[in-house]
C-alpha cells in the first residue's frame, strides 16, 4: 500500500470520528433541551393547637395520635383544684351579696318598726300635753294671772315636745319604707359583681375540658397522663384535612402563566396520577431567599416566589407531606 493511501485512510478515520462525535453532541444538546424543568413540592395541611386558659394536670386523653375527630368531641380532661376552690370563695361572696340586697330591699324587721312606732305614740302623747299646758298658761297670761317668763318656759316645752314628734315620725317612716334607693341599687350592683365572678369562674372550669373546634386528625399529642401544663400550652395539634392545598418553590423565570386564579396539573408519586390545581396565592420569599444570577457578569437576578394552590377535586387518600411534581 503506498503511502498516499495510508494517509487517504487515516484522513478518512480522522473525518469519520469528528462525525460521530458531532453528532452525539448533537443528539445529546437536542435530547436535554427537550428535557423538562421540574418543580417539586408538597401537600400541606392546616392544623389547630388545643390548649387550655388554665394551668392543670392531664387527667385523661380521650384520643390519640392519628384518630379523627368532630367537632365538639372531648379529647382531653384536666384537673384544675385551684380553680375549684377559686369557684367556692365566688359562690360565698355571691351569697353574701344577695343577703345584703335583700335586706336592703326588705328595710328593717318587724321588731324596729314596732320599736319606732311605740317611741312615735310617746312623742305624740307628749306634745299633746304641752300643747294642752300651752294654751291654758296663754290664756291665763292673757288675763294677767302668770308672769309672761312662766308663759315662755311653758312655750320653749311645747316646741321641744313639737321637735321630739316629728323626730320620732322621721324613724318610723324611715323604718317602714326601708333602705334609701341608692343602698338599694348598690346592694343589686354588689350582687351583680359576685355572678360575674362566678361566671368567670366557671368559664375557667369549662376550660379543664378540652374539646375539639374543629373536625379533623390528631396529628400529635404533647404531654401525658399526669403531666402539668401550663396556661395556653398545647395538649394537641388537630389536621383539618378538608383544608389542604400544595406548596411550591417556583423561580420568577419559571412562572410563565402561573397567577392567583389559575390552574395547573401537577404530579402525584404517591398515587401516580395527575391532579388539577388552582393557585390562590403567590408571594416572594423575600430577600433571604435563594437568588440566581441568570448571567456570569450578575446583570440581574431572578427571584423565588412561593407558590400555593389547592386541589380542585378532592382526592381520597392525599397527606400531608406527599410530593407533587410539576413539569414545565
């Protein structure tokens, strides 16, 4: 073989490879454009913590993790003996008060009124007879029998006896028609304040019974039987699973016709099926999120926005954690 043709072939073996290589990275460049962006993110589900305005001792759970409850089911009892000692100083004080008000309204005993009026009839008697002794030293004055000092001596008496009955016509009225109208409305304002003590009172004694707001799963269980807990921590958290929605991450590039009121189809693993959703909120994350620069110089950079959207049919069997995948 001579030489021209030795290098004819390797010619050709040289052309031959940067062919095959052309056209893989060909292959290779067409095959990963096609390629399409995923976006992955998650089912979550809106939860409610149970919690009690007083401190107490977990007498009983009712539920645990993972069971389902409805509204107004009992799922926990605690045991609050503060608050019901606290409950029997209102009580006492609310009696007290209602004592005081009914004797403001009944005014004073039988055994007074009778007392004032005996001490009225004497008042009378007495100034009948001044006013009697009165008249006769007036008329013997008159005819100058008695000095005009034992007139005034007499006179001064019948005023006094005068003073002294209407005195005494004073407490008797005063006894029969009782306490003065503002005792009477303090005595009801008194009685007032200690049923809105035991109101508040009881309202702490309804709070050692916990139960449910809301219809949903009990997601988790903090303390246990015979632990304390104090005012407003959690007992529970409950998923209210009639509320879930999905959430993404999604890159401002990415977008495209994703806005509040719009719907998408995204992926579900678990299942393997497809479910439709619609966007109900769209927020960035803020300037803590991950940025990126879309060219080496950093000529601009583009955001992250929070991206959550719910299901537009419910699907039986969806938790909370499974991932959902959206291809763009």
């Amino acid at each position: 073989m001579s030489a021209k043709s030795q290098h004819n072939n390797i010619l050709l073996a040289i052309a031959g490879f940067v062919a095959v290589v052309i056209i893989v990275a060909l292959i290779g460049f067409l095959a990963l454009d096609r390629e399409p962006n995923v976006i992955q993110g998650q089912v979550e589900v809106s939860e409610y913590r149970v919690s009690s305005k007083v401190p107490g001792r977990i007498l009983e759970l009712r539920v645990k993790e993972g069971d389902y409850v409805k509204a107004g089911d009992t799922v926990a009892i605690l045991d609050a003996p503060e608050v019901r000692a606290k409950m029997e100083q209102a009580r006492s004080a609310e009696n007290a008060a209602a004592a005081l008000e009914l004797k403001a309204q009944n005014g004073a005993r039988k055994e007074q009124i009778q007392g004032a009026f005996s001490v009225l009839q004497q008042a009378k008697a007495g100034y009948e007879i001044a006013e009697k002794s009165y008249n006769r030293i007036q008329r013997l004055f008159d005819e100058g029998v008695v000095s005009a000092q034992k007139r005034d001596e007499v006179y001064a008496n019948y005023r006094a006896m005068e003073a002294q009955m209407k005195a005494a016509q004073s407490q008797y009225d005063m006894a029969v028609n009782g306490a003065r109208m503002e005792d009477k409305l303090a005595a009801a304002a008194q009685v007032g304040r200690a049923k809105g003590a035991v109101q508040e009172v009881n309202s702490y004694i309804h709070e050692t019974v916990q139960i449910a707001q809301k219809e949903g799963e009990v997601a988790d269980v903090y303390p246990k039987v015979g632990e304390l807990v104090g005012t407003g921590s959690p007992i529970m958290s409950i998923a209210v699973m009639d509320d879930m929605w999905g959430t993404f991450n999604v890159r401002e590039d990415q977008l495209n016709d994703m806005k509040v009121g719009s719907e998408f189809t995204a992926f579900v693993p678990a299942f393997n099926q497809e479910v439709k959703m619609k966007v109900y909120y769209l927020k960035d994350q803020g300037s803590y999120a991950v940025w990126k620069a879309t060219k080496a110089n950093g000529q601009y950079d583009l955001k992250t926005f929070e991206v959550k959207a719910r299901p537009v049919e419910k699907i039986e069997g969806l938790r909370p954690g499974m991932s959902l995948i959206i291809k763009k």
